[in-house]
C-alpha cells in the first residue's frame, strides 16, 4: 500500500519551528563531502585503517550535560536511543548522540580507529577521507558529537523533554536497480540526497503450498527475508515495477503431470511507501547477506548479496575495549566471527554475570535489554537455561554466592577484580552432615537441572520455592537446624517460602527415603567444596560448555561434559570466551559459514585458535548467540535474538 502523505514531514517542521528554546538549531542542505566514489571501490574502502589524533580529549560529565534523554523522533517516528546535548566551546549547544542509534536508525559506518575519541565515519561520503567525530564515554554508552555533521547534513534538531526531534531533509528514491557482480548480485538504488536508511533481518520465507500438486522437497533452508527501509519517497512508477504478480491460475488436473519446476524466487519481493519512507523488501538465499554501503555524486545505497559480507573492522571503542570483525578461513570454510577485546587490567574495566532478573532464578529477556538494566557497555550471552521454565542449568557465582551451581562437569570460567582467570571443567561438591556421623551428598544448589537425589536452593533463588518434580519432600533449615519438613505435593503449584536465615533442601526420587533420618530439630551442617580447588578463590564463575581450548590445545570432550550426540553434531551459530596470550579476555560470536550453516564445535575449537586463544570456553549458542556493544547488537539484529537468561557484562568506571 502506497502512503504519501505531503503533510507529514511539514507537521514536524512546524512542530520545531515553533518550539521557544535556545538549544534549537538549524543548517542548510549542502553536500556531505565532495569527494564522489565510483561503483567499483565502494567495497575495498571499508577496511582501511585511518589515522587518528592520539590526543586525549576530555570525558563529559554529568554537570557539563544540559539536557538528555533516551527517546529520538525521526521525522516523527519515535525510537530508542540515548543522547545529551551540552554547552560547546563558543556558546553554541552542542548535540550527542550514542554510537549504536547513529550506526543503526541512521546508517552511519564505523571505519576502523585505534583512537577511542575518535570516530571516522562513512555517510554518503568518502571512505578515504573520512569525516572524524569526537566520541566521549558516558556510563553505558559512548556518544558522538554529530553538531557539525548535522549542519552540514541540513537536518533540524530539537530538544524536547526526553525525546530528541530530529528532522531531516525530503529526500526522493529515484531508481532501483539491480545487478550482477563477481561476488553476486547487486541492487543500487539511486536517491537525489543523503538520508537516512536501517536495515533489518526478517524470518525464513515460507511458500504456500497447494495439497493437490506435488511439491519435491526443497535441497536447501529457504531464503531469508531481509528489509531496507529509507526516508525517502519512491516514485509511483518505480512501486509498480516491483510490485508482486500474483501467480496464474493452475489449469484443470486432467492428466498426470510432472512437478512443477520452482520458478527463482525473486531478489526484491516488493517496493512500498509507508509512511513516507520507501522499503525494500528482499529475499535473500540461505547462506548470504546484504553488505550495505553508500557513495555520494551521485548519492547512492549499493546493497551487494553476498556469502562473505561481514566487513572487517578494528575500532577501539574505549580504553581497554576493542571491536574487532573478520571472515576467517579454515580450511576451505570461511566463517564470519565478531568479537570485543578487553584488557581487564585497564583502569575501571570488570566483568561481571548479569542475570534477566535479578531478584531471582527464573526470568528471560533480551541480552540488550538486561546489559541496559545494569548499565554495562557491553556483555555476551553466557549459560544455558531451560526455555521452558526459565531457570538456569549451570553455574552462576556472582560475589562469591552461587546464583546457580554447576552440573554434570561442564566447562566454566573463573575470575576475579585483579584480572585473572581459570578455565577447566568444574564440579561443586556438597556434603549434608549431621551429628551422627550421617553424611548425604548435595547433587544440585539452585539449580534447574533435574534428578534423583537432594537439591539445595537458598536465598540467592529467590524468595520461594515451587517443586519441579512431584511429591518431592522438602526440609526447611534455619540457623543449621531442620525446622519443618513438608510435601511438595504436584509440581508447580505450591511455593515454599526459602528463610532468609537458612535455606530448603529438596529430597527426590529415592532420596525421599532420607527423611526419616532427617527429623525436624536435626543439626546440619554444609561442607562445600570445587572440584578443582581452583576455582574456589574465584569471586565470579559462569558454566556453559563444553572446553574447547586449554593451553593452547583443543581439549574437547562434549561426551565427558554430557552433551547429546545431536547437540555434538550439530552445525549452528556459536558464542564463546576465551583469554589469549596477552591477558586479554576475547568474547566471540561465530555465525553461519560462507554460502553454509554455523561451525560444529569441532570447527569452534579450531577457530578459538586461530584467533589466538590460550584458553576457551563454548557458550550458549544458536538464537541465543548476542554480542552487544553501546546500545546495539553488533553481530545480528535484534529482531532475530532470542530472549536469554544470563550473561557477562563488561562495566567502566570512569575517572
């Protein structure tokens, strides 16, 4: 459907222009650069490093910032993203934006900078002489002094309470076009000025199918729908050249057919405006993906459909935190792997394990939303979790407290404030004494995993305790006492308070049986201990699994750690952490091959080296897989990640 309201951008200006406040301001369109690209460059540009002032400039303050807030209005849709606008040098109010919502709402590309108060830039603009933004870190984010870019970009800007209005010019589609290159297929499309654009990975296409025609079935996963979405207004003309045709009409079945041979699936699907912004939708094959970059003079986006797309960058984000990007080979596979540096010993630098809910076990949520809610500037998708209950199935220590225990001797990391780490397989064993010499093992501690034999769960789960088996019996201890004892009865329906002086234990399958010897008024006792011991002088631990690197060899057993023979063979995106001969600290993503699926964790481990690693360690993988970065995901959008429940974040403290 074709929407072009005329009125619309001039409500908005109206809007600004009636707005009484001193920190409005407004510059006229003039070109971005005048250095024009041709075709043909566009794409070996991006990975140039750029040099950069190595002076440090000062950090922003909260006393220095006049104004702030975490909603923007472009061109009147309202969006997430923090900003802050403050005093500039010769009186003029200047305008900041976080780095992730210029890169995401805006389609701004990062080139890569060893400089983290410097930010060059590719808009429209020359890739080898780039535009440079001062960039500053505040709290959780980092943001870019877009004043004079904007100017120049003629675009209006308004504070207005919590949101930040931002108007840019009317900018036209002026044609579409598509191609072929040696790496793919190209589509250009022409504008008659910079605007701003954001593309999106939607779901797998699925195809109607009709019950009364055969239909083979399909050799690979299907294509994949992604959206290009800019402000600008397409031709009518131009709509209706991709405007979808429907099928003929299948005549009558009178005689024995062959299948029908599947027609190509066409690259764009559809041309629409809505709400005067022009999307393109496309339908991408499996196994590739848009690479999106844009030229001036004239002013064009040039999307190229390719296996390999992943640009490479190298941009040190802050002190001690570095955002790295590359295609890695192995072998005759080549694997795109994003992935954040980080000294721990940088001044203010620590890592921590953030849950989705932090008052208790259960809970999920997008890794963006829990790393805003602890103000981390970035974090990585860690432990595994039941998806159905929402409870953890693996270690969580946080302070020296187990949120959660570890089970069947996975693969875990260890660390502490000083920057030091331990990976291995790791074991909590727990002892119940009582005074009789009696002495019963602990299999699980706030955990979700689930079997025979007697589980602990204190405070640190939550206020309650609801059975996740039947008919378990549950002792309530309080200052090393047994107080009470009660049937759990059916699973999930009655909770127990957990006694903030104490703690439950739970007795299932056959070591119900223990009770007896149990009796309310018994004295006990906790004896706790890792297996190794090295890992007990650690303060922070998160498990996954399985180990993939130690010492620079590939250790992995997936069968020692108990994973299944489907999850072992299994090809599919990863996350992971590991530490590298420097005493950095590397988290990692790996997405789908060239043209393929993701790495089995046998090509996991091996891409763990080859990235240097000494020590590393698989996390949860597959839609779970996030790495985010300043207010953004940097490898897949966030529409496709799924909701998880913990991971690690990385936190500053600025001077």
């Amino acid at each position: 459907m074709v929407n072009m309201a005329n009125c619309y951008r001039q409500k908005y200006h109206s809007a600004i222009a009636w707005m009484n406040n001193h920190r409005f301001f407004y510059a006229a369109m003039s070109p971005i650069l005048s250095v024009a690209l041709n075709l043909s460059t566009t794409n070996a540009t991006n990975a140039q490093q750029i040099p950069t002032d190595t002076t440090v400039k000062p950090t922003l303050t909260p006393r220095s910032v006049l104004s702030s807030g975490n909603q923007i209005s472009l061109n009147g849709r309202t969006l997430p993203g923090t900003w802050l606008q403050q005093p500039g040098a010769t009186g003029q109010v200047t305008t900041h934006l976080s780095d992730g919502v210029f890169r995401q709402v805006f389609g701004i590309n990062f080139l890569n900078s060893s400089n983290p108060v410097s930010q060059p830039i590719e808009w429209f603009s020359s890739a080898t002489k780039p535009l440079v933004l001062t960039a500053r870190l505040l709290g959780a984010y980092r943001y870019l002094d877009i004043t004079s870019f904007s100017q120049t970009a003629g675009w209006q800007i308004q504070a207005n309470g919590n949101t930040l209005v931002i108007v840019t010019p009317e900018a036209k589609v002026k044609d579409i076009l598509q191609g072929k290159q040696p790496s793919g297929n190209r589509i250009v499309v022409d504008l008659d000025r910079p605007t701003p654009w954001q593309v999106a990975q939607g779901l797998p296409i699925t195809k109607a199918i009709d019950p009364d025609t055969p239909t083979p079935k399909p050799s690979t996963p299907p294509n994949r729908e992604w959206k290009i979405t800019l402000d600008g207004i397409a031709d009518p003309g131009l709509i209706q050249r991709y405007t979808p045709v429907p099928p003929p009409t299948p005549l009558p079945n009178l005689i024995k057919q062959l299948p029908p041979v599947a027609a190509p699936e066409p690259l764009i699907k559809k041309v629409e405006v809505v709400k005067n912004q022009t999307i393109v939708s496309l339908s991408v094959p499996f196994g590739q993906s848009p690479r999106i970059t844009t030229v001036a003079n004239p002013n064009r986006l040039i999307v190229d459909i390719r296996p390999d797309a992943l640009v490479d960058k190298d941009i040190t984000w802050a002190p001690g935190l570095r955002w790295r990007q590359k295609i890695v080979n192995l072998g005759t596979e080549r694997f795109p792997i994003v992935w954040l540096e980080i000294n721990p010993k940088a001044f203010g630098l620590t890592l921590k394990p953030i849950l989705s809910n932090p008052n208790a076990s259960v809970g999920t949520a997008p890794l963006m939303q829990t790393a805003q809610r602890y103000l981390a500037v970035a974090a990585i998708n860690a432990g595994y979790f039941n998806r159905n209950n929402r409870l953890p199935l693996g270690a969580i220590r946080r302070d020296n407290q187990w949120l959660s225990g570890p089970i069947l001797n996975r693969g875990a990391i260890a660390w502490n404030d000083s920057g030091q780490f331990y990976l291995g397989r790791l074991t909590l064993e727990e002892t119940l004494n009582t005074a009789n010499n009696l002495r019963l093992p602990i299999l699980f501690l706030n955990s979700g995993y689930v079997q025979s034999g007697i589980a602990r769960y204190t405070p640190a789960w939550g206020s309650t305790y609801t059975p996740l088996t039947d008919n378990e019996i549950i002792l309530i201890v309080q200052k090393d006492q047994i107080t009470n004892q009660v049937s759990g009865g059916k699973a999930g329906q009655i909770s127990t308070p957990i006694p903030q002086d104490g703690y439950l234990l739970t007795l299932r399958g056959n070591a119900s049986t223990a009770a007896a010897q149990l009796p309310i008024g018994t004295a006990i006792s906790i004896t706790s201990v890792t297996a190794p011991r090295d890992f007990s002088s650690y303060p922070y631990i998160v498990a996954a699994g399985p180990l993939l690197v130690k010492n620079r060899q590939i250790v992995l057993d997936a069968k020692a750690e108990k994973f299944s023979n489907s999850f072992i063979a299994e090809k599919a995106i990863r996350s992971g952490i590991c530490t590298n001969t420097t005493g950095n600290i590397a988290i990692t993503t790996v997405h789908n091959r060239a043209g393929g699926p993701g790495p089995t964790l046998a090509e996991h481990a091996q891409l763990m080296q080859l990235l240097g690693c000494v020590d590393a360690l698989n996390l949860d993988g597959g839609s779970s897989t996030s790495l985010y970065l300043g207010g953004q995901l940097l490898d897949r959008s966030p529409s496709t990640a799924a909701r998880v429940h913990n991971g690690i974040g990385i936190f500053i403290q600025q001077k």
